[in-house]
C-alpha cells in the first residue's frame, strides 16, 4: 500500500501521482472546505478521470475540536485513514488549504506524522529556502517541489508513535479481544466517568463492587449512564462463599483463619483480587482512594509472582511527540539489587513487545562503559552482567548515561560500538528516586502523555492508580490492563 500527503498542491502537480501508479487511487482529506470540493470536480472536468474521496471534518467544524481535544482530532482522523488502507492499493491525503501553506503548516506536519505518508508539497521559489528549513527540522524526509519542477523520488513511509496514534493502536488492541477489568472504587465520580467511555465505545467489559442501587443512584445523580456494567456486592454475593474457602486455603499456613478470610472477601480489594484469581474476570485495577500497598498486598497474596520472575515492578509509557518510551521501576523497589534490576530490565522488554514496541533497553547510570565508578556504577556493572547471562536474547547496554541511550550523535561519541546506545527506547533506572523523579520531569517539562504506573511480574493483570488521577488515567489504565490480559 502507497500513500502520499500532499500540500499546496495544483492539478498537474496531482496528476503526477495518478500518473506514476497503475493502483487503484482514493483521496484522504481530513478536512473538507469549499475549496477542495471545487479542486476536484476541475479534477474529473479536465482530467476524465473517475476517483473516490472519503473526509472526516467539514470546512472549521474541525477548528473548535481540535483546540478543545487534539489527541481526540487526531485519533479520528487516524481511525478513517486505517479503515480506508485495508481496501486501497494507494491513498493521496490532501493537506489542509483552507490559511494557505505557511498558516496551516505546522497542522499539516502533524497530520502527516499522525498518519505516517510521506509529506509532498510545491512552492513559489521565493518561499523554498525558509519552507524547506521549517520542513527539515520537523519531518525525517520530505519532497519540497519549486513551482513546475516534477516528482522524481517516492518515498517510504513514516513510522512515528505519536500519542494519537499510539493511543489509538491501544484502543483498538483492547477492542481486538475484549477482556473483563473489575473497578472496586465505584463510588468515586471518576470511576463512573470512565466506566461510561469504556462502556460506551465498547473497549472493554466492566464489573463494579458495591451495592447497585448505590451505585445507580449515585451515577444517575452525576448524570453518568452505566447502562452494560456488571455489579457485583461483595457483601453478600454468589461467590463468597468460594471465595472464603479458597483464600482459607491459600492463607492458612500464613496463620489465616476462616473466620479472618470470611471478612477479607468482604473488602472490596481482596474481592477484586479473587475475581481475577479464579478467571471471573481478566484484570483489576484500583488505587484511586487507596494506596499502592491496599492494591498491591492482596495480589502478591493471591495472584502471586510470575514463575520466572521473583519480584513486582512498575513502569511507566512516556508517550512524546513522537515517540513511546518506557520508564521503569518508577512505583515499586526502592532500592533494587543488581538481580533485581535484571528482571527488571527483562520483564520491561517483555512489556514493550506486549504493547508493539521492539525493545532496545538501557540501564542507566551517570558514566557510560568503562568511563565511571563508584557504589551505583558497580551495580549497573553487575546487573548488565547478570541480565546478559540470563537473557542473552536482549538487546541491552549498561551502564549508559541517558544521553548516550537516546542520542545517536552523543551515543557515537561516547559509545560507539554499541548496538542499543541512541536507540533505546526502555529505560532501566538504578532506583525508584532517580525513576520517579526523572518521569515526572519529563513528563511536565516535555508535554509527554505519562500512561501508569503499569505493575509487571505479577501472573494476572492488577494495576494501581494515583489518588490524584483523572478520568482519563483511568481509562488509560484499564484499557493497559486488559491489553496486559490478553498476552
């Protein structure tokens, strides 16, 4: 499949991709205007040509939605663009025309970034020098055409992650195999917002705990429709009574009674817990007015650690402009051990590929090779070590200072043998200050998405949430959990 973004574009200069193609051709235009409509009826009029076009916005109907929710604009679009791909040989999308070249184009880089085609334009020659500086330091690779001049090259397709995109790809990986994600906190307004959306653009399935005419009441008071979630109490439900006998069981040579189980399934975490133990349901999330221990204690518990793993870990997407990359353990270990680490750095892997990422992990420090030491050089040292015996399909790099894992200039400075250094895209930190510190400035400093902290290591999907999240964590979260559940 072909495709081409193309801006400020006359007839001729069109018709050179419908000529240089024998595919069948359909235009993308992600917003319509009075103007495009007359291009192409020029188009057939003078060409005698019969073409399809699909668009997603109609004349400044985009404007108001675009500056109110841009990761929702673009993940629109993004959907039209992948459903028209799956029944098309070659799509030109045709930039936004409606300001000109120079006021609509930063929105017409980030259309085609969002949809990776390549980006083709004309301009006036007057215009070419300070257009194609604009173009180069936003765009891998471009064509910028003087006015006349014909196509000569095509070029490969983009592969930027964008958050839009990226987001949209965990939407509909979600969809692709809908699993069953408890939510014990559903008094709190944001638990209710988010079920609504998830429900509503059936992403996921959804049981809530609690007493239902509590809960319908409390939602129909925020005007909130829950219509589709399950709600199970767990007060006085069908599979306490299971429940207490298997917690019993698992329990009792910690010094559990019966009589300490029969409570425990009554708190609504634990609950949550035993429904994704005994496969009522695929993933519990929570954490919204608890802490991380109350979310985590009952998993480690019950669900327990992986068999190849010995310890839970959290990371983070870090989704940028336009990239994704992984933080971890930003949530769990204080203070890890090299061992540590390299199960760190090995279910991180583990993660980036469960969510469409080839992972190139770096574990960090503040000297790169051989160039340091000291106490925490050491154990970079050790875990590096330890995690390329034991995981020798890893492509890993340590120690390696941050610079040196993501620059490719700085990488062939100081690295330049390595075969992950400006390329990594996990990051392994030495403990969790430097990790919590260090996502949390990127993210402020850097309008990076932060999606997490998702909890690695455990045999079934339990995540946390902040107590300050918002609707839209939540819904992050969940649809993570139950992409987690899927693997």
């Amino acid at each position: 499949m072909k495709s081409a973004f193309v801006l400020n574009y006359d007839i001729n200069f069109l018709y050179q991709f419908m000529s240089n193609t024998n595919k069948k051709i359909k235009f993308y235009i992600p917003v319509m205007n009075n103007e495009t409509k007359v291009f192409f009826e020029k188009l057939k009029s003078e060409k005698k040509i019969d073409f399809e076009i699909k668009y997603s916005f109609e004349n400044d109907n985009y404007q108001n939605i675009l500056v109110k929710d841009y990761i929702s604009f673009f993940k629109r679009i993004i959907g039209d663009f992948e459903q028209i791909k799956t029944n098309n040989d070659c799509i030109i999308v045709m930039g936004v025309k409606h300001y000109g070249l120079m006021g609509d184009l930063n929105l017409n880089i980030s259309l085609a970034k969002e949809l990776n085609t390549p980006f083709y334009a004309q301009c006036d020659e007057k215009d070419y020098l300070i257009l194609n500086f604009l173009l180069s330091k936003k765009l891998n690779n471009f064509v910028l055409l003087k006015d006349g001049e014909k196509i000569d090259k095509f070029l490969q397709e983009y592969s930027y992650k964008t958050q839009a995109r990226f987001s949209y790809e965990l939407f509909e990986k979600a969809k692709s195999d809908k699993k069953i994600v408890v939510l014990p906190e559903s008094f709190d307004e944001r638990i209710l917002k988010a079920s609504e959306f998830l429900i509503q653009n059936d992403i996921v399935d959804l049981i809530l705990l609690g007493d239902s005419n509590e809960i319908c009441a409390k939602a129909n008071s925020l005007n909130i429709n829950i219509d589709g979630v399950r709600i199970v109490n767990p007060k006085n439900s069908q599979y306490n009574e299971e429940f207490e006998e298997f917690l019993y069981e698992a329990r009792k040579n910690k010094g559990m009674s019966k009589e300490d189980a029969k409570k425990l399934v009554q708190d609504k975490t634990y609950f949550g817990t035993l429904l994704v133990q005994t496969q009522k349901a695929h993933a519990m999330v929570s954490g919204a007015s608890t802490t991380t221990a109350e979310t985590i204690r009952p998993a480690l518990q019950i669900i327990k650690t992986r068999d190849d793993v010995s310890l839970v870990s959290g990371l983070f997407f870090m989704s940028l402009e336009e990239q994704v990359l992984i933080f971890a353990d930003c949530a769990v270990m204080p203070n890890p051990t090299p061992m540590q680490l390299a199960e760190i750095a090995y279910v991180s892997a583990n993660s980036a590929k469960a969510f469409g990422l080839d992972p190139k992990v770096a574990l960090l420090s503040y000297s790169s090779g051989d160039s340091g030491s000291g106490i925490s050089v050491e154990a970079i040292k050790e875990a590096t070590k330890i995690a390329k015996e034991k995981y020798p399909q890893l492509e890993l790099e340590g120690p390696i200072q941050f610079d040196a894992a993501y620059d490719m200039l700085t990488a062939k400075s100081k690295m330049p043998n390595s075969k992950v250094a400006g390329k990594a895209n996990v990051f392994i930190f030495p403990d969790l200050n430097a990790a919590n510190i260090c996502y949390k400035a990127v993210q402020r400093t850097a309008n990076s998405l932060a999606i997490g902290p998702i909890l690695q290591g455990l045999k079934k999907p339990v995540n946390d949430l902040s107590r300050g999240c918002l609707v839209e964590d939540i819904i992050n979260t969940v649809i993570l959990s139950a992409i987690q559940a899927q693997e």
